[in-house]
C-alpha cells in the first residue's frame, strides 16, 4: 500500500508533464517530414502500375491474333 501511496502521490505532482510527455509521444508521427513526397511516390507507382497492366493486356491480345491468324493460314493451307 505504501508504494501504491508513492506511485500515486508522483502522479499527481508530475500529472502535465505525464500528460504532456504521452501527447508528445501519441503526435510524434504528425511531426514527421516528407509525408508529401510518400504521397507523390505512391501515386506514381500506382499511375506506373497501371499502365503496366495497359501494356501487357495490350501485348497479350495482339499475341492472341497474330497466332490465331498463323493457325487459320496453316490449316487452309495444309488442306490442300
């Protein structure tokens, strides 16, 4: 109970500067610098990803056709 006693009694005297540090400690990441730049970077990989995804679907499909065009010239021409 005597601990109890201190542990509450230096609560009570220091509570601002208890509060104060906890605030600090609970804000410390909108302290932070360069959350801009995180933003910007996100966006252009998201905008890059994109037209990665627009590239590739764009190669497939034009990869489809040139062998879906080889194939119909191979069987007409090997039914003669």
């Amino acid at each position: 109970m005597k601990r109890f006693n201190q542990v509450r009694k230096f609560a009570v005297s220091h509570s601002n500067k208890i509060v104060g540090g906890a605030l600090v400690l609970a804000s410390g990441s909108a302290f932070a610098e360069g959350a801009g730049g995180n933003t910007a970077a996100i966006q252009g990989a998201i905008s890059s990803g994109k037209n990665m995804i627009e590239m590739t679907t764009g190669g497939l499909i034009t990869l489809a056709a040139a062998v879906f065009g080889v194939m119909m010239v191979v069987n007409l021409l090997s039914k003669r």
